[in-house]
C-alpha cells in the first residue's frame, strides 16, 4: 500500500475537500481567548475542519481539486493542524490508519477495474448532515451510488454494475443506469 503513493494524495485531497466530519466541538477547561476573544472556562467551542480545509490563507485555490498538493515538497510546508479530517489532539480519531487503509484499498480496487464518469447532467455537492453526504440531483440515482461508495459499502456486480447499497439494505430491483462502465 506505500506504493500506491498517488492514491494516498487522492485521498488526502478528497478528505481536505469533504471531510466528513464538517464540525465538531471541544470544551475549555480554563479561562482562555481566541483570536482576541476571551472564553470563559467550561465554553463549547464549536469549529469546522471543513472551513480550516478551505482557508485560502493555506490553500491555494482551495476549492479546486488537486491531489498534487500533496507532493511531499508541498506537503511539507503545510502546517499540520490544518489538516484536520480526523481531528487532531489528546482526542484524535482512534481508527485514522484503519480508515485511510479501507479508503486506499478500496478505490485502489475499484478504479484498476473500472472507468469511473460523472453521470451526464448530474451536479453532485455536499449535503451538511451529522456527516458530510453527496447530494446529486437525481437522488433516486446517483446518490445511491455515490452514499455507497462513501460509506466503503460499495458492490459492483457485473458488467451492468448493478449496486447494492448495505446501508439501506436493499437491491435494486430493476437495473439502474449505472455509473460504472467497466473497462
Ligand atoms: C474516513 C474515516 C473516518 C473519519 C473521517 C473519522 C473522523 C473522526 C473524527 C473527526 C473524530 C473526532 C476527533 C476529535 O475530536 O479530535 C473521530 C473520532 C473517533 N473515531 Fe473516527 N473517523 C473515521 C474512521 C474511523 C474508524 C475506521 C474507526 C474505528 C475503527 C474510528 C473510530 C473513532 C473513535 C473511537 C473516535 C473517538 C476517539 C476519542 O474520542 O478519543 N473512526 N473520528
């Protein structure tokens, strides 16, 4: 796996983007200030990964797509904390190396098989939920798709590339329009 190295940006790139964790909160313990605020001991601070991951100040163009930001080189300059998807401190998430190891493997597996392409006239954009979603315009279809691949569910079958989405349980009755051209 430490070879797929343009993976790994990829990944890197997609969770800067959309992290699915968008906010989360941290209580202080003592009196404190922040950015000229003063914050009294036993505040809930919320903030958001998604905006740090979005602070033009870090990122260059920081809405555009670019795994190569990640080159070592450039990966190097920036400052740890400003990659948050996992959080970051006493409270990290427990599971990072195991969810960074799913994600690679599995878009490793999916895209040496397979062409992915965008569904003509689709527009997909986050939907704010507890977690970050896809939010296509045609839910019935693309976001199916696109909830199952996220959540590391993901089943092709086929060169129809019908789809089996374990977070609702069921499979499509008809085949669907798929995503999916295999190569
Ligand atoms: C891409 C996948 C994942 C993302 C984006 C993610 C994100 C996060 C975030 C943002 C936190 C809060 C960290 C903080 O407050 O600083 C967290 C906590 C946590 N995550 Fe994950 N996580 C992922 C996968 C996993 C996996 C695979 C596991 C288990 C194997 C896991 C287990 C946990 C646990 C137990 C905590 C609570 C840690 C604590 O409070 O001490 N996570 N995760």
């Amino acid at each position: 796996m430490s070879r797929l190295t343009y993976t790994n940006r990829v990944i890197t790139e997609t969770l800067r983007l959309y992290p699915p964790v968008w906010f989360s909160t941290r209580a202080t313990s003592t009196d404190t200030e922040l950015g000229g605020h003063p914050i009294p001991a036993g505040s809930m601070v919320i903030f958001s990964p998604y905006q740090v991951h979005h602070e033009p100040r870090v990122y260059h163009d920081p809405y555009r797509f670019d795994p190569d930001r990640w080159e070592p080189d450039h990966a190097k300059a920036t400052p740890r904390t400003t990659w948050i998807p996992f959080g970051a401190g006493a409270r990290k998430c427990i599971g990072a190396n195991v969810g960074i190891a799913e994600l690679t493997i599995a878009l490793a597996a999916i895209v040496s098989r397979w062409h992915l392409h965008p569904v003509p006239g689709e527009k997909v954009r986050p939907r704010a939920q507890a977690v970050l979603f896809p939010q296509a315009t045609a839910p019935d279809r693309a976001t199916t798709s696109l909830s199952s691949i996220t959540s590391g569910a993901l089943r092709v079958r086929g060169a129809q590339g019908r789809i089996r989405t374990p977070l609702n349980g069921t499979t499509s009755a008809r085949p669907r329009p798929s995503p999916f051209r295999p190569r």
